[in-house]
C-alpha cells in the first residue's frame, strides 16, 4: 500500500465562534445545543442561524468523554449483503474486537446513496464515521467536514480526509494482460450499470493491456446485464452479459468480469451454452471474494479484509487521539490470483 500525506486542515468551528456570531453568551449556546426550554424563540433562532452559517458541529468527542460515555462509531455502506462490501465489513469486526465503542451501521443503499448519507449526517451523534463505497460530492463533502469527527473513507480518494482506494486500472490490466499471454485475442469485458470511477477505470485497464498487445478495442464487447440490483455488480447481470456477449460474438475465448458475482454467473451461461471453462472460454473476476478459490476462479485480488481492518483501525486511532498528523492517503495496488478458470495449460 502506497502512502502519502497532506497540509493539515484548518481549525475547525467552536462554540465560542457561534456565541461571537450570534452575540451572546456560551452558556446560551451550550442551552440552546442540549435544547433547554430556558432560551426565548428570538435568541434560539439566531443561535441556530450562527450555528448553520459557521456550519458547526459539536465536538462529540469531547462531549462523550465529558459524559463518561461509550464512544460511538458509524460505517454508512453502499450494501452490506454484497460479497465485496461483506469482506470489507470483517475487517472492520476485526479492528473492533478490543475497542470499547459502540459500531452503528448505515446501510445507504444503492438508490440515492449520498443524500441517505446527509440525512445520516444530520442526524449526528458520532465520534468517527467510516464511508464505504460511495464518492464525496462538494455538498457531502462539506457536511463531513461540519461533522468535526474523524472520517476515513474506503474506494474512494479525496484530499480532505483518510483514504484506502484501489487502483482498478492496473487491476484489470493484469487481468487482461494475462488473458493475452494465454493467447487469447477475442477477449469479451462484463461490466456494471454505473459510470463511475471504478467502472471506467476497470474498462480503461482492459482497453490499454488490448491496445498494448496491438489487439482493437471493440466496444460491443463490453457488455451488462439487465439486472440493475447492486448496479449490475450481481450473478444475474454476468449471467445476462455473458448471454449477450455470445450473441454478438461467439468467437470470444475469454472474458474478463468487473466482478466475481457476474464472473459466476457468466460461468453458468456458459456451461449452459455447451461451453467448456477454460477449455472454450477462459474466465477471470474481479474482488477474490472467498468462495472464488473454491471453485477455482481466477480473480483480481482487493484484499478487502486487510483494507477493511486497517481503515478502521485508523479511524480508531484519530477517535481516540492517537494519531495527530495530516491525513493519509493509501493506494492499494491489486494482485491477480490465477487459478483453474483461467490456466492456459488447461485450454
């Protein structure tokens, strides 16, 4: 993993800004945060306005150390029931088995994800936030910031807090490139739903090792499935994909999924088109979830449970004041694991 660090950010908001600001006294404040009836309608009011221009945030773990009690961390995850993001979440189990804090978890889904997180946000009440899966816009970027609470975020980078993302560029070239070296030049892709920076950086990966061996990039191999659960990310959209991949061209030796799930189920196409693996059609995923070594399936290894630990180790760190310095950023450069659905001396 590579690392690198960054100019540490300015001094956050404190109550005594929001008692300058809306000229009066901390105490008024510090009533008006706990929601104490002993403060007239104007005075709240302009309290609350102070507090919503400076955007600030109570500084909960103070707060919490203050009151004795139990810190409170929170993972908001795209999905917990996905292979990929489990893998991730044992990890964090992991890290947590000797912190003494409560771990809430926010399952934010896969529609409208980030305004979820908002609403989480705003809702307050944490000491560290781990976000797992989702990109930062400006708008949620500014809402972490206001959290004033440590935040460490997982598959994405960003240059305001802790990060662990993958290069998946490099993960699908190795990928593809070992295709080629097995001598494969009809080389389909199974892709997502989505368009976003993981998916064209996988696509960009296939595209370069293809043109790096003098082999055209043809769109029309690069196919999804029909199923948008999980984004496409899913058994049943390889299954689809790899269904219309063989329509369209039924040369194709190999093929490369953006996921183990879409790899397993491209598999089953196959075999129910009389197709052999690898003998026909060599096929390699993407994430090295657990059941891929069982069934012999070649896969671009993420290491998530390492990532998932280490993050949360971090964030557990900052929390409790351990870790003082700029934040990190951890590029985590993917491995591929060859195994029987892709070995040349099998085809």
């Amino acid at each position: 993993m590579a690392q690198r660090i960054r100019p540490r950010k300015k001094d956050k908001v404190t109550i005594y800004d929001v008692a300058r600001e809306a000229g009066v006294a901390i105490s008024t404040v510090s009533r008006v945060l706990n929601n104490s009836s002993d403060v007239s309608e104007e005075t709240r009011q302009r309290v609350l306005r102070a507090i919503e221009k400076l955007q600030f945030r109570p500084d909960r773990t103070a707060r919490t150390l203050a009151q004795k009690k139990t810190r409170v961390l929170a993972v908001a995850v795209t999905s917990f029931t996905t292979p990929f993001h489990n893998e991730i979440l044992k990890g964090v189990r992991t890290a947590m088995e000797n912190v003494d804090a409560d771990l809430l978890l926010s399952d934010l889904g896969s529609k409208y994800p980030q305004q979820k997180l908002l609403n989480f946000l705003r809702r307050g009440a944490v000491d560290g936030l781990l976000v797992i899966g989702l990109p930062a816009d400006e708008k949620l970027t500014l809402e972490l910031r206001a959290l004033h609470a440590p935040v460490v975020m997982v598959g994405y980078h960003h240059t305001d807090f802790d990060c662990f993302y993958w290069d998946d560029r490099v993960g699908a070239r190795k990928a593809v490139e070992h295709l080629i070296a097995c001598g494969h030049r009809r080389i389909g892709m199974i892709r997502s739903h989505t368009e976003g920076s993981l998916q064209l950086d996988r696509i960009a990966g296939y595209r370069e090792a293809l043109e790096a061996a003098g082999i055209p990039f043809d769109p029309e191999l690069v196919r999804a499935g029909k199923t948008e659960k999980h984004a496409g990310f899913s058994e049943e959209a390889g299954y689809e994909a790899m269904q219309d991949l063989l329509k369209i061209e039924p040369r194709v030796t190999a093929v490369f999924a953006s996921s183990d799930v879409q790899a397993i189920g491209a598999w089953k196409a196959l075999r129910e088109a009389g197709l052999r693996v690898p003998e026909d059609v060599a096929l390699v995923g993407y994430d090295d979830i657990k059941i891929s070594e069982y069934i012999g399936l070649s896969s671009v290894s993420q290491n998530m449970h390492t990532v998932g630990r280490e993050a949360t180790r971090l964030l557990v760190e900052r929390v409790e004041g351990k870790r003082q310095d700029p934040p990190l950023e951890v590029l985590v450069v993917p491995q591929l694991k060859i195994r029987y659905s892709s070995d040349c001396g099998r085809a």
